[in-house]
C-alpha cells in the first residue's frame, strides 16, 4: 500500500507542476505525505458534492482539474464555502491534489481527451509548448475527423459522447457545412480564436465561448463553432487521468482502486428553449 508522497510523485511525473501557468495553483492541497492510500477519486470541480462523494467511497486522495484556490485566503472557516471542503478533507483523512493548466498542455493531456471522447484522430497540438522537442505538449490540439461530417452531425455526436449537462451543445454554423479538421480545447476556448483561425480548421470545439469573441470569429471566416458545458469538456480527462494512475498501480503492485466521479457539477442545471413563435418584437406574427 503507497504512501500519499509515493502517489503524489507519480502524479507529479504525469502533470509536473512547474509546467502550470504562473497565475496557476496546482499540487497537493490537503494530505499527509505519509498517510497510506488505497482509494482515489478522480473529479473536475473539489466541491463540496464531489468531497462527500470521496467520504462516502472511502477515498484517500481526490484528484480534481479545477484548484481549490487561485488567489490567497485568511480563512479555512467551515462557515465558508471552501473552508467546509477543506475541513470535510481533513476529517476524513483524504488527500486533495490539483493538476490544472499543467494536465492541459501534458501529453497526453485535457484535450487529448476531449478528442478521443470525439473519436478525432489528433494531429498537433494548437498551440504547441516551445519547451517540448517532441512537439506533443501545448494547449488545445487539432484533429482530423476518419469520415467527414455534417456540422449538424458532428454537433449530435458531441452531444451523444460529451456527458449529458442542461446545455447540451451550442452551435454556430451552416448545419450541412462539411466538417474535415476541428480544432478542441477543454474548458474556456475563447482566447484562442487567432490559433484557430491560423490552423486553418472547419470547426472549433470548446466551452464558455462569449459573444463578441464568437460573434467576431464568425463573421470573419466559415469557422463553425461547438459550445459544450466547461464541465462536460474536462470530464474526459478524469477518465484518461484514472486510466494513467491505475496503470502505474498496476506497474508498481500498489493495487489502487481508481474511481472517476459521475456527479455533474456543471454550475448550469436547466435549459429553456426558446419558443419558435416569440420575435424580438414581442408578438408572434
Ligand atoms: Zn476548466
């Protein structure tokens, strides 16, 4: 059975933490370096359903995407929202460890991720990491579809793969537009239209896209755009993120049990459509 420093040094080796963005806070958050560990849970979001769900499962060691915090704090109060999770951690002796932008720009990393959960076969990454001689690392990758799609078909199979969230997928474009090459990028995508735009691709998939950066892209170039929940583009990798650690269980006789967290902490729990018959002018015509 491992200790948290052995585990941690192995997750280290897959997502090593100098590589995250310098605003970034990844690494261990909560743990005891020597407390053993049987049990991980994999999840994107370290809130309080997810914290629970590690309690209830006898986990050891969550494993979250997203960081706890970002920014100083002067309080792990359990009157506050973080503090609950952190003093629910400590309780329970589990461990918290964060692997952000630094899982992002890994190879294989979030967007490998997105795209094998796509069924695209990646070509590069759209933006590469200069420091990487493989050329493999970098953030959002470009893909190849095997059979070209329709835009209206490609966007049904995002949503019948990606994991079913209130928003389902939005989309931009001709719906019979023939999708060959999509750019994807897990979490918020649009500060990456000018790489887009370069990689020359008929579609970009991402999450959190807002209105003028979309807005602008489109009217500038045929790019179809695919919004998918934030949440539901980084799932995957809690799959791909299991899968790794379990294989290096295996390699080392630890004989980890690796869960990935089903609970959707997608911020977003319902959607409204729009009726047909409503028009800016108030009544329908
Ligand atoms: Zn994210």
């Amino acid at each position: 059975m491992p200790r948290l420093s052995e585990v941690i040094a192995a997750l280290e080796n897959l997502w090593p933490a100098e590589r995250a963005e310098s605003w970034d806070a990844v690494g261990t958050v909560v743990g005891d370096p020597e407390q053993q560990v049987t049990r991980v849970l994999f999840a994107v979001d370290p809130v309080q359903a997810i914290v629970d769900e590690a309690v209830e499962l006898g986990a050891d060691l969550l494993v979250t995407h997203h960081p706890l915090w970002l920014r100083g704090t002067t309080t792990v109060a359990a009157s506050t929202f973080k503090g609950r999770v952190v003093h629910t951690l400590i309780k329970n002796d589990i461990a918290l460890h964060v692997a952000h932008t630094n899982a992002d720009t890994a190879d294989p990393g979030v967007s490998d991720a997105l795209a094998g959960a796509l069924d695209l076969r990646v070509v590069r990454p759209l933006v590469p990491d200069p420091t990487d001689p493989g050329g493999r690392r970098g953030l959002g990758r470009v893909c190849e579809l095997d059979h070209p799609l329709p835009l209206r078909e490609f966007a049904a199979r995002a949503a019948e793969r990606l994991p079913a969230t209130a928003q389902g997928i939005r989309v931009s474009g001709d719906p019979d537009a023939v999708v060959r090459t999509v750019a994807v990028s897990g979490g918020s995508g649009d500060s990456l239209f000018e790489q887009v735009r370069a990689a020359g691709v008929d579609a970009f998939l991402t999450a959190d896209l807002r209105h003028h950066p979309a807005s602008e892209a489109v009217h500038h170039s045929p790019l179809a755009l695919l919004d998918a929940a934030h949440w539901a583009t980084e799932w995957p990798w809690c799959e791909l993120a299991a899968a790794q650690l379990d294989e290096i269980s295996d390699r080392a006789g630890w004989d980890l049990r690796v869960h990935v967290s089903a609970t959707v902490t997608d911020p977003w729990t319902a959607h409204a459509a729009s009726s047909p018959t409503a028009s800016p002018m108030g009544a329908p015509n």
